[in-house]
C-alpha cells in the first residue's frame, strides 16, 4: 500500500500533535526542578542565606579531630589467600 502525499503530511500532522500532548512524569518534573536548582544555586549561591541557616546547615557536618590522625596508607591491608594467589 503506498500512500498518498496528503496521507503522509497527515500522518506526520498526527504524530507531531500527539507528541505534544505528552507531559513529563513527576520524577522527570523532580529531576529537572532538581538540576534547574542546583544551576541557580552554582550561579548565585545561596539566595538571602540567614545567619540560622548558615548554622543549620554548619550543624550536619561532623568533625573528628581523631580522623585526620589516621594515615589510611599506613594501615595494612588484609588479603585472602584466593586474592594472593593471584597476585604471586
């Protein structure tokens, strides 16, 4: 079946129009609010940050003075037998 010049433009009208009528979900919506969020936060900072904020947010980091003492590449790691055999 070979269809007509009209036919096609038709078909290609529809597909364009139903394309349109296709919303995003709301995780695509929240993905896209999320990225759009952190553009504007990377351009500007933080909009009209209050003093409380500031010191909310300052609350969530934890800081152990113990955890700059610890040399990570002075711990010895432990290696099963299967693992040394593959590197002996």
């Amino acid at each position: 079946m070979t269809l007509t010049q009209d036919q096609r433009i038709a078909i290609i009208k529809h597909a364009a129009e139903s394309s349109q009528k296709v919303s995003a979900t709301k995780s695509v919506a929240d993905f896209i609010e999320e990225i759009k969020t952190e553009e504007v936060l990377g351009e500007h900072g933080l909009l009209d940050a209050q003093d409380y904020d500031i010191q909310d947010e300052a609350s969530l980091f934890d800081y152990s003075p113990n955890a700059e003492s610890i040399d990570e590449e002075d711990l010895e790691i432990g290696i099963s037998d299967e693992m040394k055999g593959l590197y002996s």
